[in-house]
C-alpha cells in the first residue's frame, strides 16, 4: 500500500502543478493582453477628456 500511496501522491501532485500552469499561462496570454488594451483605452479617453477642456479654457 506505501507505493500505490506514494503514487498517488505524485499523481495528484503532478495534476495540480500542470493545471497551475495551464491557468497562469492562459492569465499571461489571454486575460493581460485584454487588461492593458483596456488600460490604454481608458488612458487614452482621459487624455482626450483633459485636452478638450483644455481646448476650452485656453
């Protein structure tokens, strides 16, 4: 029983570590890219808000 317990373990062990992996991987590859596009639209956008007001002020 020690070694189908053992192997188990790392079975389990293993499955997780390649899940964690997969979920950071799909974090860096798909959520961050969205995120800072995101990120540079809103900059942008305030930006743009700012320089209008300016436009107006001046």
């Amino acid at each position: 029983m020690g070694k189908f317990f053992k192997g188990f373990l790392f079975g389990v062990i293993s499955t997780l570590g390649a899940i964690t992996g997969a979920l950071y991987t799909f974090h860096k590859v798909v959520v961050e890219p969205v995120e800072e596009q995101e990120n540079r639209a809103e900059e942008n956008r305030r930006r743009a808000h700012r320089k209008q007001h300016a436009a107006q002020n001046g």
